[in-house]
C-alpha cells in the first residue's frame, strides 16, 4: 500500500486524488494571530487536553481494555457508538499537532492509539459494544447499531494521524477494518455476505479520504456502493435514516440533519473523484434547497427535537430551534468540499456564517462547556429540560458526540482557509496569517471580524508569469473597496469572486476594506415563526439580546425600535473582547387580559412603555455568563 510520508505534504481532512474533477484545491493557511487564533488558543490549552480524563471518566477508555481484555467491568456509556468520542478526539489531536509538538499530548494520542489497536479483533473488526455487550455479535442491527458510522470516524482519526505524525500504526488499524468491511458488504450478486447500509452515514466520506491516503482503489468503490445503496429501502425506507429516496433522485434534504449531510459530504468527495454528473448535480440541487428553505441565519440546522432532523420548507423555529452544533459541523465539511468541487464563493459564504455563529456558539468561551443544541430564544421562565438537549452549557453529555466533534474542526480550521489552481491563489476566509499554494505565499493582516480591513502582501511569487489573487467579497457586505498599488476596485464578479490578475512582486499589497455597519435582517415571509422581527448582524456574526444585559425584566416584552440607527460599541470588558451593537427599543406595556390571554384586536394594541438600550452580544458569546433568557429574532415596533 503506497504511503507518502505526511512531512512531504500538508496535513488536513481533504487531500483531492491526483485525478481528482475539482476546481480548486486545498491551499495551506496558518492561523497566527486575531480571533481564530485566540479561539484555537483555548481548544489547545483546554478543550483537547481534557480529553483523556472526560474520556476516562465517561468509560469510553475502560471500554477500550474491556475488549482488549486487559481490565474487567461493564461497559459503560448509554450508546452503541460511544467509540467515536475517542476517533474524533484522536482526530483534533493529531491536528493539533500538526502545529507544533507536545509531549503530553503525544503521549496521550499514543497510548490511546496503542488502546484502540489492542482492542481491535484479528480480523480487522472493532467496536466495544458489539464485543462486549452483544457477545460478538455483527452487523444484525444495521439501523441503530452504528458499526459502519464508528468505522468512519475511526478512518478519519487513522488518516489524521498518519498525515500529521507520519506514522501507521493507527492507520494500519483502519486499513484491517476497512479491509474487513470490504469483505463483508457488496451489491447483489458480489458474493458478499451483507448487501446493507449503516443508519448513519460517516464510513462513506471516510472511505474516499482512505482511498485518497493509499491509493486503494477499492475503498473508493466501497464509498460508492455504499451511497448508491441509501433510499434503497434496505433500513425500511426512512428518511431519518436517508433511506427513503436514492440521492441521485433526490430534490430536498430531509430526516436526521447530521446523517443527510455527512451523507451529502460523501457525495461530494464521490462527484470530486469520479466526475460523475449525476453525483454533482444532486450534490448543488440539495445544497440549494437546503440553504434557501430549512438554514437558520445562524447556520444553524435542524427543526425538530425528536429526531434531530429538518422539518418542512421555512420551518425554522427560534425556541424549538434544534441545530446541533454537529449539523454546523457537517454543514461546513459538505460547503467547502463543494467550494472546491465548483469553485463557486456561495459555498464558502455559509462556511463563514456557520462558523461564527452556528458552530462556535456550541463551545464556551473557556473551552471547558458546550452547548449540543443551539436555539435562537430561550424564553423568560425557561424550564431547562437538561441532558443533551439542555439550553445551558454543559461539561460533558450521555451522547458526546459535539465536543470532540467541535475541538477537530478548530483543530484543523487552517484547511478550511483558502485554496489554490493553475490561475493562482483562492482567499476563502479572513485570517491573520498566511496562505500557501506552491510557490505563492500571502500574509494577510486583519482584526476581523470586528474590523473590515485586511491587509494583504505578497512574500513569495513567481515572478516570470502572471497569476490571480481571488478575493471572496462576503454575501453580507453591502458595500467593499480594494486597493491594489495605484488602482481601486468596488465590483466582483458574478460569482462572489473579485480576481486581481498581474505579474507580482514580493511586497506588493493589496487592501480589502468591507463595509462593517451594523444592519437589520428580515427572514422570507414565509418563515412564519419570526414574521415581523428582524436580526441585528454585524460584518459575518449574527448578534442576540441576553437578559443579564437588560435589567429590570425579561425579553419577552421588548421591542425594537427600527426608526433610530444602530451604534457600535467596543467593549474590551466584555466576553473576552467584543464589539456590540447598541440598538434602541421599548419595553411594552400590555394590557391586563385576566385570565383570557385572547382579545380584540382593535383592544389588544400596546400599551406606550418605557424606552431602554439595547446592547446585542455576538451570538457565539451567548451563554457564557449567568443563566437567562436570550432573543435573536427582536419585534419591531
């Protein structure tokens, strides 16, 4: 098996095949200093070390020596699928150190890999549950049974760790299971023991990445077997578990969230490798349909609690709101891989939103709490109902899957930065820092988001031939200037893209200046949970009213008064650093209905009430200080 020693090509979770159909290729980013580089901070100093000891203590290790039979004891933990909290904290480790070395953490991941490899069966098969609980039982509950989904998440750590270590032994651990799988599940007339699908799709993105690692045809296939046979009715043809319609045929998302777009993720990778038409063509059809009729503006995705899943069209609740910070996760993992198979800005648009909003609203902004579903009010008088589905920020959960989930995605935020093709350099988010693609190097310098500046000067360049400087102008910003030596440009293309084409010179610079007024939103009118209210956005973060702000009652009875302007306010005091938005509004004054809470509406006008200030908090910061109510969605009067 064909293996390049990672130290000879960048680290990150997407590294296109050599004949790969895309339009654009991973670039290498450093993150060195501002926003991402302090939130990075806290998940290397905080999130990620505690990872062990949450690990230990939740039994997800104790399980590991269970079945390598080096400890006696139950398993432990509520799910079948409690060992991908260990994947994907072995993932975010080894992409942390991908930056630098760490003793301790090298010495973490290595016991931990030495726990998992010990665990695994002679013929390649792995999963704590099914060889402890299910006396070794396989593959006879495909539907809640999670081993394929694990075998992903496992995949993904082994590739991981080999592109940023160089090392195998994880790797060769993944390679024995997929091997495994290979042998075990196929199409009718294969000759395999299981024509079946797993009810959450993981292993099929996986499997491409494995393939892209070894240059093991087969495990390309095996992804494709796999997405070819959801909607097949093998699982009884639910939509939870995106079995009720072949993705090829396919023209909206539904069922569990996270599972329609990991399993969208996979499409992507596939149409990327394969070309295939069809494949590309559901992949755009089912991204539209889902950013223009179930996306909230965080980002966020998912309407129901039960079930975790999309509801119908412009079904985007605020208190109900689900958006599990995993679904944020995935949206980003399915947008940029179809940012690079397009090349198109759109998609890195709602990367940057769900970004600041939607995902980092899940960690705390000491990395030691987390939030498994983000809602868009928590009302006054909120009965929490805890566990997972709490609305408060929690050290842990009974299914863990978010904080591991959320410490690889920062982890490894540099490879979701910029890109690169034969034109030249693709610039997708605004980072201090710098951007590499061959011999093209870029610093940039930049205090956004809270500032719309950035600085851009070339430090490495070909300098025998032309090339393009691609700058994504955001979906948000309403009005942008470029300067690049003597000339000044205000309109890009079509496409989101603004492309600068010379032959440059080390020190040449080019500065981006993005309009950061504050602004107010309306959703579509269709979207009849926040009909007459707005949002109050700033630049990419979208903003929310906290209680602790607004003394002297709740949020329920505040309205926002559209006819004064919006105000900024930095306020190094505050949640670490932020800029506000200070708004006015009123607290209304409504009339006494008794017992009835129904009247009139020619008597049931409001009542005057009271002017007060309205200070609006990133969203992302929510949650951070005392427990109160919280509002995106603000009435207007």
């Amino acid at each position: 098996m064909p293996r390049t020693p990672s130290a000879q090509r960048p680290a990150g979770p997407i590294r296109l095949g050599p004949d790969a159909r895309a339009a654009l290729r991973p670039a290498t980013a450093e993150v060195a200093d501002g926003f991402w580089r302090s939130r990075r901070e806290v998940n290397a100093g905080t999130s990620i070390p505690q990872g062990p000891g949450l690990l230990e203590s939740a039994g997800n290790l104790h399980n590991l020596r269970l079945a390598a039979g080096t400890a006696e004891g139950e398993f432990q933990g509520a799910y079948p699928f409690v060992d991908t909290d260990v994947y994907k904290w072995l993932e975010a480790a080894a992409w942390q150190l991908a930056q630098g070395r760490s003793p301790q953490l090298e010495a973490d991941v290595d016991r931990i890999v030495s726990l998992v490899a010990a665990a695994q069966r002679p013929d390649g098969y792995l999963n704590t549950w099914f060889q402890l609980v299910k006396g070794g039982e396989r593959y006879q509950d495909l539907r809640w049974g999670h081993e394929l989904y694990c075998a992903g998440h496992l995949v993904q750590a082994a590739v991981a760790h080999h592109r940023a270590t160089g090392r195998t032994e994880l790797l060769d651990v993944a390679v024995r299971f997929a091997d495994h799988i290979d042998a075990v599940f196929g199409p009718p007339g294969s000759g395999k023991e299981i024509d079946g699908i797993d009810g959450h799709p993981e292993v099929e993105t996986a499997l491409v990445e494995l393939y892209r690692e070894t240059g093991e045809r087969r495990y390309l296939d095996l992804a494709g077997y796999f997405v070819d046979r959801h909607g097949q009715g093998l699982l009884g043809g639910e939509a939870y578990c995106q079995d009720r319609v072949p993705v090829r045929e396919a023209d909206d998302v539904e069922g569990h969230a996270v599972r329609q777009l990991y399993l969208l993720a996979a499409v992507a990778d596939l149409a990327t490798e394969t070309g295939e038409p069809e494949l590309r063509a559901a992949a755009q059809r089912l991204w539209h349909a889902m950013t223009t009729a179930k996306t909230h503006i965080t980002g966020g995705l998912g309407a129901h609690h039960d079930w975790e899943d999309f509801g119908d069209p412009y079904e985007l609740p605020n208190e109900r709101a689900y958006c599990e910070t995993c679904a944020a996760i995935a949206s980003i993992q399915w947008s940029w891989r179809m940012a690079l198979l397009t090349g198109e800005a759109r998609y890195s648009d709602l990367v940057e939103r769900t970004l600041f909003n939607g995902f980092l609203a899940g960690v705390s902004l000491d990395g030691e709490r987390w939030l498994y579903v983000n809602p868009l009010q928590v009302r006054d008088g909120h009965t929490d109902p805890g566990g997972d589905q709490s609305a408060r920020r929690t050290r842990w959960f009974r299914c863990a899957c978010c904080p591991p989930n959320a410490m690889r995605l920062l982890a490894g935020l540099e490879h979701y930065l910029a890109s690169g093709d034969g034109e030249g350099l693709q610039i997708h988010q605004y980072v201090t820092g710098r951007y590499t693609s061959g011999p093209v190097v870029v610093r940039a310098e930049t205090d956004y988001p809270w500032d719309g500046t950035v600085a851009l000067t070339v430090e490495g360049t070909p300098t025998d031939r032309p090339w393009t400087l691609s700058l994504r102008i955001p979906q948000w910003c309403r009005d942008f200037r470029v300067r690049c030596g003597e000339e000044t440009y205000d309109a890009p293309a079509d496409d989101g893209w603004l492309r600068l084409e010379r032959t440059w010179a080390p020190g040449d610079r080019v500065v981006l200046e993005l309009s950061m007024e504050p602004r107010l939103t309306a959703a579509d009118p269709r979207v009849d949970a926040v009909r007459g209210c707005v949002a109050i956005e700033r630049g990419p973060l979208v903003h929310c009213l906290e209680q602790v702000d607004h003394p002297g009652g709740g949020l329920d009875d505040i309205v926002l008064d559209t006819s004064r302007p919006l105000a900024v306010k930095h306020r190094p005091d505050l949640l670490g650093g932020i800029t506000t938005v200070v708004a006015a509004g009123r607290r209304r004054r409504l009339p006494d209905q008794g017992w009835w809470p129904y009247a009139s509406a020619d008597t049931a006008a409001e009542q005057g009430g009271e002017s007060v200030e309205l200070t609006a908090i990133p969203y992302y910061a929510w949650a951070n200080r005392e427990d109160g109510s919280m509002r995106v969605w603000l009435p207007t009067s």
